[in-house]
C-alpha cells in the first residue's frame, strides 16, 4: 500500500509514456485513519434502519459511549462526513517555469478542489460515474462496464480509493471483486466493507482470460521474466510451465498496470498476465492467448452506493451480513440453524479476525489462561430482505450476536453461464 503522505484526496493525472495513453487516477492522499468508527463497526440504529429498509426488530447498538466526535466536520451535499477534506492544488512547475523564461504572463495557478466540486450524483438519464481499482484494461474495468453499460469508469490506485471516491461523491458507484473461483475471498475488501459505510447493491460475475503479453517483435525465448497480479500468477502457473519459459514470476499491484509498466518502460525481456484489451491499450502484442489454467475461471464483484435499494420479491434476491458474539465463535451454530430452519440457502460464509479485539484470554485457576481468536463472520444467503422469512431469521440472528450489520439486500447475477473465452 502506497505511503500517505498527504491529508487529501486528490485525482492526479498519469503520464504517458512510450505507447501508453494518458488516463486520470485516483490516487489516495489522505490519512486512512481520518475516520473513526467505535469497534471499526460504527453501526448504529439509523444505519441499520436504512440497510434493511423494513426489518422490524430492536437493534443492538454497538456505539461506545464517551467517543469524542471527529475534529473536522464538513457536509458534503447536506451530508455531514468527519474526514478531513483539506485539499491540495496540482503543481506545474515546469510550465511555469517555461512561462517566465518566454516572457509570457503566467496563469494563475490551478485552483484546488472544493467541496462544490464533489458533485452530487447525476440525475435520470445522465452518465453514471463508477470507481474501480486498477488501470484502465483491468479486469474491474470492464467487470464496471458489465454491471454499468455506458459508464464513466474511474480508475483508482486503491481499494480504498475507490471506497472513498463514492463517499465524497467523486464516484456514484464502486465495482471491487469480492471472490475468485480459483483464488478465493479478497480479503481486503470485506474488510473494507465493514470499515465503511456503503451498501451493497449489486452484484455480477466476469470470467476472466488471460493472455500474455510483450511488447510487439519479442519472442517467447527471449523473455526472463512474468508480471502480473498474484492471483493471475498464480491462476496461469502450469500454462507458463507447459509452454517452457524459464522465467521468473514477479507480482504487481493488477494485470493492467504490470503491462503498462511494460511498455512505459520499453522493456524487451518482460512479459506481462493481462487482458486483451490491455494489449490494445498499451501497444502490446498477445504471445498466448487464453492461458489460465481452467477455464471456469470467474472473479465475482459487487456494487457499492452511498444508499440501499429497496429490496423486492419479484426475482431472485441476495443478502450480505456480517455478525460477531463477544462470547467468540460459539454462537455460530445457532446463526447457521435460524437460516436451516427456514430453508434458506447460505452461497458463502467467511471469517476475518476481529481486529480491534484479536484474542479473548479465559483465566482458569486450575488450569492457566486459554486465548481464542476472535472473528467476524460474513454471510451470503439467496432470500430477499423483503420476505418475511428473511425478516424474521434475522430478528433470531440478532438475538445471538453483540454486533449484526447488513451489508446489503440486491439481485443476484442471474446471466446465463460461458466459460472463459477471448474477447
């Protein structure tokens, strides 16, 4: 993760070099820690409200008393934010320079963002703005243009940037990958999605084909080494070993970017795991096409907005919660059995460490002092918020757990299935 160096967000443009184009991104320069929540939960009982829309029931409140409110307030289209949203100008110094050395007057210095720059959200029938991690020629770039035809795709060095571009309106919507069919859970983002306040709205699923990549007259056996993402890495290993290259595999921070790099770079002896569209973007030539090593290789991401969708019972439907006990993981089996005794299928369970509270000791005198972990659970189960069933598991959920949040109630990505194949 890049060093913040600087307590403002700030869109910088990048430069291009070589074959690459010139794209803006999103560059996150303000403290992480400019916003606090009690526990990393900050769940409240209007939050709760606004996520489940219409479930009835009592809510535990997870707000510790005697938190002392955020230094810097600021409303950002009547909503008030605690993050510091001091802002800083983009330098030209160069061109400044090359002004005075001509003579010419030197315009006046690029004003830095405001507040009244964070437009809010356009109306019906304008173009949507959706936030996405990565370059553009990224899976996440076209997983936004799936989910979002037609949309302004905002590319955002972090997954973090790409959370906090919604919350200050830069961004309407976010579309972060949540889980690979090969690689798993991305951990980062569930943690993410509890650290913040936006709603899951959506979801869709891209399958992924890779194709290598090096810059046009390089042959196979003159590369030494492969960039990319870990998990393209990783999902094209026994594909590199079949075709008999004898390189060293290097991880970058996503596909796009490693053959950015590349061809910024001009370098000859270096291959890079990408899309096609990646290729086209940045002048590359495809040396393989479609080398990952299953072809069911599909990466599901998830839509986020500063407000919920009314859930509703006219198609299929999913929820995402997240829970925790402070008694530790014991509960667990009276969550699950609320969700079986209603016949409502659970589509994923994953635990995270609780970080603000990591292990619970238990002293006993007879036998010493026991440590057990302590986890957040998050749950995806297909049932509409807007079913009674949905409801009424939920109330019992809430009755074993000492933190309940849900994260969002939304269509399932119900296209049809193809496996992965060039574009």
């Amino acid at each position: 993760m890049n060093t913040l160096s600087s307590p403002s967000p700030l869109i910088r443009p990048r430069g291009s070099r070589s074959r690459c184009r010139q794209f803006n991104l999103v560059q996150c320069v303000y403290r992480s820690d400019s916003v606090h929540f009690p526990n990393g939960i900050g769940c409240s009982r209007a939050d709760w409200q606004s996520s489940c829309a219409i479930l009835s029931s009592n809510v535990v409140s997870q707000q510790q008393s005697g938190d002392k409110p955020a230094e810097h307030i600021a409303a950002v289209n009547g909503h008030k934010t605690s993050i510091d949203l001091n802002l800083v100008p983009i330098e030209h110094s160069n061109s400044a320079a090359a002004a005075t050395s001509n003579n010419k007057p030197q315009l006046p210095p690029q004003k830095p963002l405001t507040i009244t720059d964070l437009s809010p959200a356009p109306m019906h029938g304008s173009q949507l703005r959706v936030a996405y991690q990565g370059v553009p020629g990224a899976y996440s770039e076209a997983a936004a243009g799936k989910a979002y035809p037609n949309c302004e795709a905002i590319p955002c060095d972090q997954f973090e940037v790409a959370f906090q571009a919604v919350e200050l309106w830069i961004a309407d919507r976010a579309v972060l990958p949540v889980e690979n069919s090969l690689g798993g859970s991305i951990h980062r983002n569930y943690d993410l999605l509890l650290r913040h306040r936006l709603h899951i709205v959506g979801e869709v699923q891209l399958p992924v084909h890779h194709c290598l990549l090096a810059l046009p007259g390089v042959r196979k056996e003159y590369l030494t080494r492969v960039i990319s993402h870990p998990q393209a890495l990783s999902q094209c290993e026994h594909t590199l070993t079949k075709l008999g290259l004898n390189v060293a595999r290097e991880a970058v921070d996503d596909t796009a970017g490693a053959a950015e790099y590349i061809a910024a770079n001009d370098l000859r002896d270096t291959a890079a795991i990408a899309s096609a569209r990646a290729a086209e973007l940045y002048g590359m030539k495809v040396l393989e096409d479609g080398i990952q090593d299953d072809s069911s290789n599909v990466t599901r991401f998830v839509m986020l907005a500063r407000e919920p969708i009314i859930p509703r019972t006219d198609r299929p439907f999913k929820t995402s919660i997240v829970f925790a006990h402070d008694k530790g993981t014991s509960v667990l089996f009276k969550v699950l059995s609320a969700f079986a005794f209603r016949n409502i299928s659970l589509t994923k369970i994953e635990s995270r460490p609780h970080r603000n509270r990591p292990i619970r000791l238990v002293d006993d005198a007879n036998v010493g002092t026991a440590k057990h972990f302590e986890y957040m659970f998050y749950i995806d189960f297909e049932a509409s918020m807007a079913e009674v069933r949905a409801q009424n598991a939920l109330a019992e959920v809430q009755e074993f757990t000492s933190f309940l949040r849900v994260l969002g109630s939304y269509p399932m990505d119900m296209t049809p299935w193809s496996p992965s194949r060039g574009e």
